[in-house]
C-alpha cells in the first residue's frame, strides 16, 4: 500500500510533462508549417510535402528505436550503419531470385542477430554502448564494402522498388510505414511491462535489479529493437533508391538520437516517449526541407539541430534537478 501512495504522485506530472511537451512540439511544427507556406509557395505544394513526409519518416522511425535504447541510459551508434549494410543485404538476396518477403524476412532478423550481439556485447563483455555500438558502426560499413566491392547494387525488381515511391489514399506509403511502427512502439512502451522495465532500467538499473526486473534482458531487447527498427528502414531505403549501397545513411545515427532528444527523451534515461521522437524527426525534415527551398546553406541547418538539441537538453537537467 506504501509503494503505491508514493508512486502515483511521481507518475501523473511525468505524464502531464510528455503530454504538455508533445503538444509543444507539435504547435512548433504547426508554426514551421504556417512560416514556411508563407516565406515559400513551394512548400505547402502537394509534391513537397509529400517528399518532406517521405525524407522524415525513415528517421522517425529510427528514432523510435533509438528511444528505446536511450530510455535505459545507453545510446546506439551503429544505427545508420545497420541501414546502409541492410540496403546491401535485401538487393543480394532479391537479386539472388529470392522471393521478396523472403528477403525482406531475413533482413529483419539480420537486424535482430546485430541487435542481440549488442545486448551481448553489453551485458556478458560489459562493453560501455558507445564503444559496442561504434564498433558495429565501423566493422559494418566495411563488411558491407567488401561484399560489394565498393560499388552500388541495383535492385532488380520493380515492384519492390516502386512501393515507397507510391501513396495510398494520398499518403506516401512510407509514411504509412511510421504508423505501422508507431502504433505497436506506442503501446509496447507505454501499456506492457517490458516498457516499464525499459523506464526502470534507466532510472536505476540495481534498484531494478532488486526488484525483480531482468536487467540483462531488458537490455538485449533494448538494442535488438533498435537494430530490428534500422534494418527495416534499410528495407524502405533500398526500395526507395533502388539500390544496395553500404555507405548511404551516413550521419543518420546522429539524426535519430537528435530527433529523439529533440523529442523529449532524456539523455540521462527513464525519460521518453514515442510521440515525441517522431515530431522531433518530422520538425528536423521540416527545417531541413524549408531551408532547401529558401537556399540557406546547408551548414545553418546543422547549427540549427545542434542549438536545438542544447537548449533541450539543457531544460531538461534542469527539470531533472527540479529548478
């Protein structure tokens, strides 16, 4: 009875705060919107806002695995380069006469296999993430070089590579994708225990521990998540481009952790949502795309990001000490 009294007091404002903050970051998103169609009659076109929907969804998406992993104080560097490996890995194996779910399957649980091998890196090694992850990062950018020789690999199938070019009922189908995601990541982390666990593990990983939480799992399927969350978004990216590369998304790591930053999640973990990553991604999309039309110079939209994600982060330390 004591347990309870004490923890309904200390949930409802963290739940008011995501819900206040969300409904911030979605006014700000509704303001870029309104200035940008207003600076720029190019922006409010349906041909730009369905290219500005497809250039966010992606990131959104891996930002919400990146949630996952950040919620229990860890971080994953080897996002983008999961990305770039599994372009390669679907384009082998549909070019290989594979059927295309066959090969859309096992990139997933390729996805799946880099995600436990963290999670094994972290809880038997006990490698800090940022070095297990970097490794990844690293080693798979050049694995993916080797099986291709350094060149590009075109898909050789139309239906595939035409299904994140299309909309249904107007809506680009990738966009639908981040609703496929988003939905199932909603409830995962907010309704089911495993997403308590997720918040306990970052809040206090040996209290958990006492408590009864499998730390060591929560872990595994942190990481797996995000790298289930990267492979799947190698899938959409290679049928977007209709090529196996393993150098594209470059930089992508760094746009996930700022859009799920951006979004609200706390770098110092137990702090995050799904809403909120997936506005942060879609606000970046939209600085970045307005910039592009009103000619701005690329290098202003990285200053842009990085003065975003240090404001935020440093009203959140400063929720966090309770000033």
């Amino acid at each position: 009875m004591t347990t309870s009294t004490e923890t309904t007091p200390i949930e409802k404002p963290k739940r008011n705060y995501n819900i206040l903050f969300g409904l911030t970051l979605l006014a700000l998103l509704v303001l870029l919107w309104i200035a940008l169609s207003l600076a720029t009659p190019s922006f409010a076109s349906g041909i730009n806002i369905a290219n500005l929907l497809r250039q966010g969804s992606m990131i959104a998406i891996l930002a919400v695995g990146q949630t996952f992993v950040i919620i229990t104080g860890g971080i994953d560097l080897s996002v983008g380069a999961i990305v770039g490996f599994c372009t390669v890995t679907v384009a082998m194996l549909i070019n290989a006469g594979f059927p295309v779910w066959v090969a859309i399957l096992a990139t997933l649980l390729l996805g799946v296999a880099i995600g436990v091998f963290h999670g094994f890196g972290i809880v038997k090694m006990g490698l800090p993430p940022f070095i297990i992850t970097l490794a990844t990062l690293t080693s798979l950018r050049g694995i993916g070089l080797l099986m291709t020789n350094g060149n590009s690999i075109s898909i050789k199938n139309d239906a595939f590579s035409e299904f994140s070019r299309n909309s249904f009922l107007g809506v680009p189908n990738l966009f639908w994708m981040v609703i496929l995601v988003a939905i199932p990541a909603y409830i995962f982390l907010h309704h089911s225990r495993w997403g308590r666990y997720l918040f306990s593990v970052g809040s206090n990983a040996e209290a958990s521990r006492l408590s009864g939480v499998n730390v060591n799992r929560t872990i595994y399927l942190a990481y797996t998540l995000s790298a289930l969350c990267a492979a799947f978004v190698g899938v959409l990216l290679a049928s977007r481009i209709g090529i196996g590369n393993p150098t594209q998304a470059e930089g992508w790591e760094l746009q996930a952790i700022a859009s799920s930053v951006i979004g609200g999640t706390s770098l110092f973990g137990a702090i995050g949502s799904v809403h909120g990553p997936l506005l942060g991604a879609f606000i970046l999309a939209t600085i970045n795309n307005g910039a592009n039309l009103l000619n701005v110079n690329s290098f202003w939209q990285r200053i842009i990001t990085g003065a975003l994600i240090i404001v935020i982060v440093y009203f959140d330390g400063l929720r966090r000490r309770g000033k």
